[in-house]
C-alpha cells in the first residue's frame, strides 16, 4: 500500500519507523521533507512482504518493474523520498540490491517453543522472572479482575463500544490522535472475524480494561490498549500473558506485541532485527543518511547483541541443575 505522507510523523505516529531527525535537517536547510512516498501497513509495525508478486510470476522480473514503477512514481510526484517499512528479509535484500538503503531496528518478539501450556513456558524461565510473572498475573487475580478473550464476530455492540473508549483513553491520556473509529473497528470484526481478538478485563462483570490483538496464520499481533483505572500489572496480564496463553492454547508460532519495549524482555520477549529500505532524492541528504544508516546498524548489533544476553530463559546448564 502506497500512502502519500503530507504530513509529519509527529502528528501521525503510524509509521514505527521514525525519520523525524531526516525532516528536520531538511528543514533546516530550508528543504521540504514532506510529501514523501511510503509502503506500509498503517499503524501496524509488523513485518512482512511490501513487493507482492504472485507465486507463479517470474518475481525478480516481476519486483524489479514494481520497484522501477515505484521510483518513477518519486520522481513523477516531486516528493522528497519513499520508504518501505517492515520489510522481509526476501524484500530487504532486493531493495538493497535495487541501491536502497537498508535500515535496521529491533522489536522484541516471542516465539512459541512448543510449550504445551503458560506453566510449561514459565519453566523455561529462570526462577526470579518466573516468580516474578506469577506475582504480576496475582496481582490482577486478588484484584478481582477476570479476564475474557472474545473473538471479533462473536464481539456484541456493547463490547465493541467500550473496547474503542478504551482504545481512545489511550490517546486521550497521552495527547495523541486515536485515528481509529468504532466504526473501523465493527467493520473488522464483521470482515476478519476470529481473526480479531478482542482482550476484556472485567471487575464485577463489567470491564475495566481491553486490548486489541490481530491473527494471522501462525502469529498473533498485538496493536491497542486501554485501561479505566491504574491496575496492578494488569497491562502485562491483557497484554501479554494473555497473547502468550492465546498463542500456545491455539498452536501461533509467533507473537509480536508491538515496537520497542526493553521491559519485555523479562516476559519472554526477545530482541529480534527489523528492516526498512529508504530512497532519498537529495544526492547530499542521500549520501549523509547513507553513512550514518551504516553506522547505526553496527549500534543495533551491539544492541541486539547486548539484549540477548539478557534473556530471561534458563541456559541448558542451569536446566539440568
């Protein structure tokens, strides 16, 4: 999907992939950043295929002509750049290949090591997150808050009403835009039904709290989240542990929460690279953002690197003790 962004991001925020500093110097040179070109999926940092070509197509013919249609399409309409964001590796390399300059970022994501129930997946963990998840999921317990998973099909207007006031608390508190409206949502639930899951927190039947989840065919994917009042680890609980119970209980391969989050890692979410390929117009811009894109990518190796010795998971060693 090609979106024209005439905009900054500072008022969006539905990239993931923050060129904020590029607008500015551009600014500062007295140059207009915006409108730039940019292949994504709304809102949703989550990556996947940005060249589509079907599987009987010859497809290195196939996205070097949807690539070369997608340049001349940033000369035709003058703006500054175009950028295709959460790339796949497939789609990262072509794009490298075709002169792009390839960006690198880390999410934190948990993969399902065929744990065959939440308690089999605690006992991967050491001893101190181990404690420490059951003391959060106690937490939300003695607060007698239950929790509820409703797919979108089966979601009641009553449901979907208070799942978009949470949804825009979220903002609200946070002097964001909720762009989303009740009726977007009604509509996926009605277009995509189980593949919408919808989170409830109830206190006394009513609910408290909600979060927004997507599923594919073998991920599930996290995306919104509200709360009426402030409790107790119940972030984590509707956020997390109930994603990671969903994806084991229904055989989901993946589960990725949303961007950035170092606090995840000790949930069992582990540092894991993503990408996105840039084109700039301005040959100075250009060459400047090239160079530093290298250097940043040798800082998230070593960040990557750094996190994952930090990985909550007992090491064989400790397994065997």
């Amino acid at each position: 999907m090609w979106r024209r962004a005439a905009v900054p991001e500072k008022q969006l925020h539905g990239e993931f992939v923050f060129d904020w500093a590029w607008a500015d110097a551009y600014q500062r040179a007295g140059l207009a950043y915006y409108p730039k070109l940019v292949s994504a999926i709304p809102y949703t940092p989550v990556t996947g295929s940005r060249i589509l070509v079907a599987p009987d197509a010859d497809h290195e013919q196939v996205a070097g002509r949807l690539v070369a249609a997608a340049l001349e399409q940033l000369e035709t309409t003058r703006a500054s750049s175009l950028h295709w964001l959460f790339t796949s590796p497939a789609d990262t390399e072509f794009l490298q290949g075709k002169g792009l300059m390839r960006r690198t970022s880390c999410h934190f994501h948990w993969h399902n090591d065929n744990y065959s129930s939440f308690d089999d997946f605690l006992s991967r963990l050491s001893s101190r997150k181990r404690k420490k998840i059951r003391r959060e999921r106690r937490h939300v317990q003695e607060a007698g808050i239950c929790m509820k998973i409703v797919h979108g099909m089966d979601a009641t207007a009553e449901q979907w009403q208070a799942m978009h006031a949470f949804y825009t608390s979220t903002f609200t508190r946070k002097s964001g835009v909720p762009t989303l409206s009740l009726a977007f949502f009604r509509e996926i639930s009605r277009t995509m039904g189980q593949q919408v899951v919808l989170v409830f927190a109830q206190l006394d039947e009513q609910p408290v709290a909600g979060a927004i989840m997507l599923r594919g065919d073998d991920a599930l994917y996290g995306r919104h989240w509200g709360c009426q009042n402030d409790y107790h680890s119940l972030h984590f609980e509707a956020c997390y542990y109930q994603g990671i119970e969903y994806a084991i209980e229904h055989g989901l391969q993946l589960f990725e929460p949303g961007a950035q989050g170092e606090h995840k890692i000790s949930r069992g979410f582990l540092p894991t690279f993503t990408w996105s390929a840039h084109q700039v117009v301005n040959e100075q811009f250009s060459a400047a953002i090239r160079r530093y894109l290298v250097q940043e990518h040798d800082m998230m190796v070593d960040y990557h690197d750094d996190l994952q010795g930090t990985s909550p998971f007992r090491h064989e060693e400790d397994a065997q003790r």
